[in-house]
C-alpha cells in the first residue's frame, strides 16, 4: 500500500500551480496547457519520485521546465543583467511611506515588469512562501543564488514601485 | 553588533530563514533601535503587497475538472477491474479528505492572512510618532471619541485592581472595513485591541484561544456581532486576562 496516492500529493497544489503558470506565462489558456502537461509528466514521472522529498517543489520544477521550453518561455529566458546591475548600482533612498501607499493593482504592474527570473523567484518566496531550501530546489540554483538573486529582486520590485508612485496616475 | 551587520540579515529574518539565536537576538535589536524595526517593518510591508497582489489568477473550474478527470482516467487504465470494486468508496473518501483538506488550508490562510495584518497594524502603530488619536486612560473619555467615527458601538472594562492601563485609541480598517484600534500598557508592554463588525465567513476561522503568531499572541472572539482581537508580545495568558475582562465589558 503506497503512503500516498499521486492524486492525494498532486490536486491540492492544483490553484498554487495554476497562480504561478499564468503569472509565468501571462496568458489563461497558454496556462492551462502548462498546468495540463504538468500533471501529465508528473504522474508518469511519480515512481521516480522519492516520498519523503519535497514533493511541491518537485512538481514546480516539473512546471517551470516545461514554460521554458514552451514557445513563449524561450523568449522570457534572456536574463536582463543589465536591469539587475542598474539596480543593484543605484539604490534608491528609502520611500517606505510611498511604497506602503502602493495599491495591490500597482504592486501588480511593478511585478508584472521586472525581468522574468526577478519575478518567479519573489512569487515563490512570497506568493507560495516557499524556504530558500524549496526555491534552491525549484530553480535548480545554489542556496547562495537564492539569496542574492532574492535581494536583487526585491530592489528591483521596489524602485519600479517607486517609478510607478511617481508617474502616477494609478499611483497615488 | 552594529545596525549595518544586521541589516544585511533583516531579509532572512523577515523570510524566518535565520538561524533562531540569531533570530532571537535581533528581534531584541529591533526592539531598542528605530531605525532598523523601521527597516525591518518595510520589509515585512512589502512581502505582504507582493504575497496580496500575487495572488491573481484562478483557474476556472472546468479546467478544474477536467485535470482531475485525465488524472482519474489514466489510474484507471492501470487497474485490474477488482479496483473498480474498491475504487467508488475510495474515491469518495479521497474527495472528501481533499475536500476537508482545501478548506483546512484555505482557513489557515485566511486567518494568516488576517493575523499578519493585524499584527502589522500593530507594531506600524507603535512605530509612529503618535500611535494613538485619543490620548486617554479614561474608557469614558475613549470609548465616546469613537462615535461618528465608525459604524458601532462597544464597552470597555474597569482597570481598576488589574495591572492594566489604557493608553488610548485611533480608528483603523482592515479589509477595508473601519474598526476601534485601542491601546493597552501592561508593565512595559503595549497591547493592541481591534474591534470590527464581524463579517462571518471573512473570520470564521479565527481561533478563540490565544495563537502565537511571528512571536506576538493573538486571541480572537465575536460578541454581540463585533469581532474582537488582542494582539501583544506580551505572554498568552496576559492576552487571555485582557481579553476576558473585555469580553465581560461587552
């Protein structure tokens, strides 16, 4: 008697994974066949799957891997260094109290616009509260990685915030 | 250690990835130093904007099926037919765990979700020059101050003979919906009560014992359709006197 059925494992996941695909791939039915197809590769995949291993952060692999050889995953790949070093150069001064004005909508848009890794690694730390353990595992990158790649994202989220506040008109 | 040292690790320490001495120490710093609790607040402000806005997209509910359903098909493809046998009970109670199991996890995030608010709410208060509007350790001066300002009416206890003191109040929303914030001191500790209207489903969930949350006790209860809650870093069965003296106010 297995511990645990696939379905038992796999269908709470289901809104969390759903969330992520379309934010990955910006589009409800491309989303959809993202979602489909994951669970189709993870039920053939379960018996390589250890029990006892992090299965959420198994099956968000699965999903991430099939975005980015989708059609439209090859395009967002291209990371956007130099965003990351214009950011990380230019801190801006805190504006904590704009920020905390931010409305969900603009939050969202800021999201929406930083680079492609920047977002998916602060929707699995924040979204999904993930461990730095889960999302090293996800991202198939070192603890290390993790971390720097979190702080470069959360400075990026915050100055395009902050450029969204000041251009208004859905800031303030 | 100085505040530079720590600021590098207000980010593992608002994602609770810091070992827990650690962790301990500096939640000690945040408590002498504004400058880095004001930090640490932003952060804390900023995860939750992020964890809020993305939350976005629903999947519909067909696809909801229709993925169960191919699940359903190909496990039954591999089955001998004396499955089918066991397969009905089993599927029920399958669904209905899942079922019981969704609703457990959704009412957990929900009243994480109310809980971090509130407990934001209250440090951001107490941060701020002024945390509260009506300064006043009179309930006849305090409770009055509210009318007009929102849509209800409460009681407050007499302190006399308890080792608390009100400090006084403000008004305040959470889910957009106006409340009473009033400020309680015990030793040197400050305790937060919140007051709204309750809105049945949004805070079914809430427990009516004392939780410990991000090391803050909460307690939650409605009376009278007004939903209370005690948010302190002081221990839990302070929350819980506080809590029983207003509930026998109300």
């Amino acid at each position: 008697m297995p511990a645990a059925t696939f379905e038992e494992l796999a269908l709470p996941l289901f809104d969390q994974l759903y969330n992520f695909a379309h934010w990955l791939a910006q589009d409800a039915t491309e989303a959809e066949d993202l979602v489909q197809e994951t669970y189709t590769k993870a039920l053939r995949g379960f018996s390589s799957f250890e029990i006892g291993t992090n299965f959420r952060a198994w099956m968000f692999r699965i999903l991430r891997n099939t975005f980015l050889t989708s059609r439209s995953g090859l395009k967002s790949t291209a990371f956007d260094q130099e965003e990351a070093e214009a950011v990380a150069s230019s801190q801006p001064t805190p504006e904590a109290m704009l920020i905390q004005q931010a409305d969900r909508e603009t939050v969202r848009q800021a999201l929406t616009e930083v680079a492609a890794p920047f977002r998916e690694i602060l929707l699995l730390c924040e979204v999904e509260e993930m461990s730095y353990e889960e999302i090293a595992q996800v991202l198939a990158i070192p603890m290390g990685t993790v971390m720097s790649r979190l702080y470069r994202a959360r400075k990026a989220l915050r100055s395009r915030l902050l450029e969204k506040i000041k251009e208004g008109p859905n800031g303030l | 250690m100085a505040c530079d040292a720590w600021q590098e690790k207000l980010d593992a320490y608002v994602d609770g990835e810091l070992p827990s001495s650690d962790a301990a120490t500096l939640a000690r710093h945040l408590r002498e130093c504004a400058a880095c609790a004001a930090e640490a607040l932003d952060r804390v402000q900023m995860k939750r904007a992020v964890a809020m806005a993305g939350k976005r997209y629903e999947p519909s509910a067909q696809f909801r099926e229709k993925v169960r359903q191919s699940l359903g098909k190909s496990r039954r493809r591999e089955g001998a037919w004396v499955w089918r046998i066991v397969a009905l009970p089993a599927t029920l109670v399958l669904v209905l765990s899942l079922a019981v199991g969704l609703y457990v996890d959704h009412e957990k995030t929900q009243r994480h979700r109310v809980y971090s608010e509130l407990t934001d709410l209250h440090v951001a208060t107490l941060a701020s020059a002024s945390p509260v509007d009506v300064i006043s350790t009179d309930r006849h001066t305090v409770k009055p101050w509210f009318q007009g300002k929102i849509p209800f009416s409460f009681n407050l206890p007499e302190l006399q003979g308890t080792d608390f003191t009100l400090v006084g109040g403000r008004v305040t929303y959470l889910a957009q919906s106006p409340g009473a914030h009033l400020i309680y001191r015990l030793r040197q500790h400050e305790i937060s009560v919140f007051i709204f209207q309750d809105r049945g489903d949004e805070t079914a969930a809430l427990a009516s014992s004392p939780i410990s949350m991000l090391s803050f006790n909460v307690e939650s209860w409605t009376k009278n359709g007004l939903r209370y809650f005690v948010v302190g870093d002081v221990g839990a069965q302070d929350v819980e006197s506080l809590s029983k003296l207003l509930r026998d106010a109300g």
